[in-house]
C-alpha cells in the first residue's frame, strides 16, 4: 500500500480485508464492490446496485469500481506469478503471504444475460480490454490458439461467465491437464504461485516465456470473465 | 536474470524492443508514490518483461482506469489496496 491515506482504513484493510468498515456509506460500498469483484463477481444482484446508489455512487462510479478491481487482480496475479519483490516505499506493510487459505470457490452456477452496466459507459477502458484481448487470443507464440481458448474457457467456467463456452477438449491430455491446474492457481489461487505451479509445464518443455504466457493468458481471461459475469449478475 | 520464480529483465539489462517499451513506459506520468527508490522501471511493469509487446496494453488499460475518474484517487487507491489484500498481494 503506498504511502499517505487514511491511516485506520489502510490499517483494517491489512488485518481484515473482509471486514472493512469505511468511514463513509459511499467509501463502505466502494469496499463491497471491490470485494465481491474479486472473491466471488457471481454473488452480485441488483441490490448490491441499489445499495450503491443509495451510498451516493453513480452508475459510471460503480462500474469504474469493478473494472478497476477486475484489473488490479491481474496485475496482482503477474506479480506472484513472476515473484516480483515490491520496489516502492510502503507506509504500512502487508502481512506476510499464507500460501495456505484455501483457493476461492468456483462459480456455483452460470452468469447469463444482458449486463446491469454497458462497459461501453466506459469507452477508454473498453477500447483498451479489446486491444489487450485481441493480442492476447489471436496468436501463435508461444502458447497456440488452441491452448489460449482452451484456458479462457477453463477460467470463464470456473467464474461462472456464460457469454463463453466450456471447455469441450476435456479428453485427458497430460499438458492440457497440466496447462489448466497453472491456470486455476491463477484464478483462484493466485498467492500460491510458486515455482512447483510451473514444475510439471516446465518438464514437458515449457520455457519461462510459454510458462508467463500461460498466467498472463489466464490472468486476462479472469479479468474480463470476472468484469462480464460481475455486470450480468448485478441484472438479476 | 531469473530474482523471482520466473524471469524478469531490468532496465538496465533491457535491449532492442524491450528497451524501447521500458523507455516509453518511464515518460509515462506516475504519482510519485509509485516511482521505485532505484530509479527505474516500477517492478510491476519489469513483471511483464517476458512479453514485451504485452506491456503497452496492460499500461495503457490502466491509464484509462487508474488515471481517470470518475472516482477520486484515495477512492481508486482504496478498491485497489482491498483488491490486492484480499488477493494476498504483496503488489
């Protein structure tokens, strides 16, 4: 967390990230989102929207919150994927990582429908996810095509996303098997990245890149399955 | 150069099409609250560097989120610290 701020809020939000108490209904309802965004965007329904307008938030504020969220999760998944150390002064540092909480629960059930908010409320960022997809999905290198749909499907089942097809291509292949447990520890667990995820990849091959290639191809898939399915579910 | 579980490059390591992309990153503006002590690229960009070409878009992604509103900027630090503790990221 960087430095400045309001000190007792930065402080719950290292001790009790899922208890938040902001000093403010609209600064509480920002937590909400951010919360549910991130541990489970299918648990969203249109009271969480109420609630939010009634706090005081518009519909361009929430949507900004949960688009937010859905990104800074990815690059929190590149940074324990790569095991980056944090360069830049804190002023209240976070625990340590517990590789052992248990990963977030898969999606009980599929998000379908037409989403509460248009991320077209947002053209920038719209423009900027679509680019970013497009690279991501449409190329050869190292990963092929194959194996990027195959993890976007894994990981849109996994949060509950609709608006992509399941995995047809379940047929036991080792290095699919292996390719979509690294990408699940991406999406749903991704503080226990380390270098055993990368260990069975590794032996059939894959290099560092094809390795990063594979949590960035997750990561992107979850960002944007987390934002769809967070925006349908807030509908219904 | 391999610090963390998979390879990162840094910029004064950086050649060709890395550089390049290292170079632009830096002239983007950065709250001074994220500019790193050592002077270089901020480690969450040197994170992507096995993918040069990916770098720009996920930049550019968060400029249009994290550099506009309509939230204020403690309300974006706010969503964005929760996000990363509940992921457990040190980030």
């Amino acid at each position: 967390m960087a430095s400045g701020g309001d000190e007792k809020l930065s402080r719950a939000i290292l001790e009790a990230p899922r208890a938040v108490t902001a000093a403010t209904p609209r600064l509480q309802l920002l937590a909400e989102l951010a919360t549910i965004t991130t541990t489970a965007p299918w648990a969203f329904s249109r009271t969480n929207l109420s609630r939010a307008h009634t706090a005081g938030l518009s519909d361009e504020d929430v949507l900004h919150a949960i688009a937010l969220s859905a990104y800074f999760g990815h690059l929190n998944r590149i940074a324990d994927a790569v095991g980056v150390p944090l360069d830049y002064d804190v002023h209240l540092a976070p625990p340590a990582t517990e590789p052992t909480v248990p990963a977030l629960p898969p999606a009980p059930a599929t998000r379908v429908g037409r989403p509460a908010l248009e991320l077209g409320l947002r053209p920038d960022t719209q423009r900027a996810i679509a680019e970013w997809r497009d690279y991501a999905f449409k190329r050869d290198e190292p990963l092929t095509r194959r194996q990027r749909t195959f993890i976007a499907r894994c990981v849109a089942s996994w949060l509950g996303d609709g608006s992509i097809s399941p995995p047809d291509d379940m047929t036991g292949n080792p290095l699919d098997g292996a390719v979509r447990e690294l990408a699940r520890t991406v999406t749903l667990a991704p503080w226990q990245l380390g270098p055993q995820c990368f260990a069975a990849l590794r032996e059939t091959g894959f290099s560092d890149a094809a390795l990063f290639d594979v949590c960035a191809t997750a990561s992107i898939a979850g960002m944007i399955s987390r934002l769809e399915v967070a925006l349908v579910s807030l509908a219904s | 150069m391999t610090v963390g579980h998979l390879e990162i490059t840094t910029y004064d390591a950086a050649t060709g099409e890395l550089r390049a992309v290292y170079d632009r990153m830096r002239e983007r503006p950065l709250p001074p609250a994220y500019r790193p002590s050592h002077g270089g690229v901020p480690g969450i960009i040197t994170a992507h560097s096995l993918d040069p070409q990916l770098i720009p878009r996920v930049f550019g992604c968060s400029t249009t989120l994290n550099g506009a509103g309509p939230l204020s900027w403690p309300e974006r630090e706010l969503v964005n610290a929760l996000t990363s503790r509940l992921n457990q990221c040190l980030y």
